[in-house]
C-alpha cells in the first residue's frame, strides 16, 4: 500500500477526521528523512508515525517521506528501519539552506570548507586525514591544530576550484550555513558532486548537525557523547543566568573584527552565534533588532551612545601573532593594541564600558563547533563574573583539545587574561 504526499495532504486539509497526534516536544528537529514525527532522533516512534501516514490516521510531515520518492509507503517503513539499525546505504538530509540532499553512506571521501565541520567530524572520531581530500585553506594555515591535515588539498573559502574538487571526485562537499561569493550549487551538480550547507556555529543548529554528521559517518553514539558533553557546560551557564531580571542583564556590544571594520561599528544581531552566547550568559544584545540578513550589521556611532553598552566584546581573527590555539607570546601585544585602539575611540570611551574599563578582546575561534561550551563559559565569566568564579573555561578547553580533538592544550584566547 502507499500514498502520494500530495494526496495525503489535500485529504488532511479537507477532512477533519484525519488525527494529527501532537509532534513530540524537542530543543531541534533531526532532520533527516525518516524522522517522521520531527523530533531529535530516528526511532520505533517513527515507524508508528509512517504507518499511521500510510493508513490515512496521521498526516505526513515535511520528513515521512523516508526515501524521497515522493510517496509514503511500506519502502519507507524499510528505509527507517535501517537508518534504526544503522545499516542503510543512503540517506537523505535537509541541509540549511532547506535544500534535500541524498548522500552515500558511510561517507569515504569528503571536502570541507567549513572548519566547525572539520570540527565536530573530528571530535566524533573520523580519522579525517584518511576521509578528508580537501579542506578550507584556513585549516591548512593552523598547522598546529590540524597538524594531520598539512599534505591535504587547500580549497579555497567562497571562491573554490571546480576542476580541482571534480579530480578529486568526493562523496561531499560540506559548505558554511549559506554559499559565499562564487560557490554555486548549480556548478557543483554540474561537476556531479554532492554539496551539502552546514551550521556548525549558532547553537540552535548545531546538535542537529552533530547528529546529522554522526549519521555520515557512522559515528551515532560519538554524536551523542559530544552533545552530552557540550551541553553540560552550556546548559550549567544558562540555569544560573535563566533567572535573572532585564535589570540584571547588563547591555553587551559584540564588535565585529574591529581590526579590519574599524572605524566602521559592526554589530551582531539576533541571527548569530554571538547573540545566542550573550544571551545564555546572561547579558542583553543591544544589537538584537539591528537589520541583516548576514547578522552582521552596520550601526551608526550615534546609536552606540545612545544605547550606551555596559560590556563590549570584540573578535580577532585566530593566527600566530593574533589570537587561538598557535598564538605565540606577540599575540597578546596584538590584542591589547585592539584594546587600546577601542579605548581610545571618543565614542567607545564615553560608553559605560568605555568608562569601567569592560572591553574584551576574544578569540573568534570560541564560537565554532562545540568549542562553544569553552566559549559560553567564557562569555559568562566576562558578563557575570560573580556568578561563575567556580567555572574555568581554560580548563574546559584543555578538556575539549586533549579529550575530543586529541592536541594538547596551548594558546592565547581573551585579553585581558582572566583573573
């Protein structure tokens, strides 16, 4: 037996007898196809969801259709029975650019331009000198944190080398949460290589994610020890801010890279990562409402006055003599200078964190991949230091590098050092 989804759903619009039982509550959707009741995991519920589509008792969601064939029916019933058991051979996701991606798997041979990717594949146990043919030339330049990769492939952020990635023929390439400059999707179909959009940085994706790749790489219960792992950090620091006032929520400026925007003020709205870090540590994002589609916005100096932030934190860039895991002694010289230089902004100095000495300097690398428990701990120290003077987010790092990247801990990460 089976039914066309379109049937199906012109059935439910105009009978209400069709019974729709209510979607189990979760934090994200898992999805992949097959996750029939939308919730965070593929299991015997979903096999009784698929078969209530099929004889006309639940209407099908954007997921039943476990094989994309357009048609709900017992071949479903069989693709998520063995994305249970873990034994199918393909398997189709929606990426975040809402686009259905059918991919081989386990994957063999993968590209990523996307390092909170590379992150989280490795921190789930992939052995990605083995997998990976091609990797962000960003990657290739921090030789001390991905030292396996050196003799890999640089592929080039936003602007990639189709003839390059079609010699190298891979299972997948894996692009940021959209396409930058000139990555196409229709290049990449034409050179007959699968691309799939991943949001490896905003926490309201990244579980998913994890989950998602932890099903590409056969490495499901990895996926689930790391979010456990992440979330024991993260979900510590939003229970003790979770009560607090609006009153008690000191305003925060997230100065983007002021180091190459500077004198233009670019701020993070609502839509980005550092947004979701502020909140969770209990501060309040004066630049919340700010409009852009990117989450980087524009904003006038004007407006930061009038506002008049308590807290500003800004980012550098991760290098040798800058910020992160292979700074050196100079990078610390490096970012005080982007303190100074913010300091002695008229503007910035005249701001309640201006005149309190609150400006930090971090380390972007603290927003990628589960790198953000380290990172939420940090945000929280800096906006609510009394609350979190029994958290250390240097040692929660040291435990992520030497536990689940397998590199010893070393660098240089915020400025000034925490007390």
């Amino acid at each position: 037996m089976k039914r066309s989804i379109l049937c199906i759903l012109m059935a439910f619009i105009s009978s209400a007898m069709i019974f729709m039982p209510a979607v189990a509550s979760s934090s994200f959707t898992l999805n992949i196809f097959g996750n029939a009741n939308m919730d965070e995991t593929i299991d015997e519920l979903d096999i009784d969801y698929v078969k209530g589509v099929i004889d006309g008792s639940y209407a099908p969601t954007n997921l039943t259709d476990a094989n994309c064939d357009g048609l709900v029916d017992d071949r479903d019933l069989e693709q998520v029975q063995k994305i249970i058991d873990g034994t199918e051979s393909e398997i189709s996701i929606l990426d975040a650019q809402k686009r259905n991606v059918t991919l081989t798997v386990p994957i063999k041979k993968a590209v990523a331009v996307n390092t909170g990717a590379l992150e989280i594949i490795r921190a789930i146990g992939v052995d990605v000198s083995d997998v990976f043919a091609g990797v962000s030339s960003y990657a290739i330049a921090n030789a001390l944190y991905w030292p396996e990769l050196k003799d890999t492939q640089s592929i080039t952020y936003g602007s990639p080398d189709y003839e390059q990635l079609a010699t190298l023929k891979p299972d997948v390439v894996i692009l940021y949460k959209a396409p930058k400059k000139d990555e196409s999707f229709d290049k990449y179909q034409a050179i007959g290589v699968p691309v799939i959009c991943m949001d490896c940085f905003n926490q309201k994706e990244m579980d998913g994610s994890i989950k998602i790749f932890g099903e590409l790489f056969s490495k499901r219960a990895e996926a689930n020890d790391l979010i456990e792992w992440y979330h024991k950090y993260v979900d510590l620091v939003v229970q003790r801010t979770g009560g607090l006032s609006e009153s008690e929520r000191p305003k925060t400026l997230f100065y983007n890279y002021p180091e190459s925007n500077y004198p233009l003020l670019k701020a993070s709205n609502s839509k980005t990562g550092e947004h979701t870090m502020i909140v969770q540590a209990g501060g309040t994002n004066i630049a919340e409402n700010l409009n852009s589609s990117s989450g980087v916005a524009e904003a006038e100096w004007e407006w930061l006055l009038a506002e008049d932030p308590e807290i500003i934190i800004s980012n550098v860039v991760a290098a040798e003599d800058k910020s992160g895991y292979s700074a050196n002694e100079s990078a610390c010289d490096y970012m005080k200078g982007i303190l100074d230089m913010l300091q002695n902004d008229t503007t910035i100095s005249s701001t309640a964190a201006g005149r309190n000495g609150r400006i930090f300097i971090i380390c972007t690398d603290i927003n990628r991949g589960p790198m953000q428990a380290a990172g939420t701990v940090l945000m929280a120290k800096l906006v609510h230091p009394d609350l979190f003077e029994d958290l250390d987010p240097e040692s929660i790092l040291k435990e992520y590098y030497e536990s689940w990247q397998n590199i010893p801990y070393r660098g240089i990460y915020v400025y000034p050092p925490l007390e």
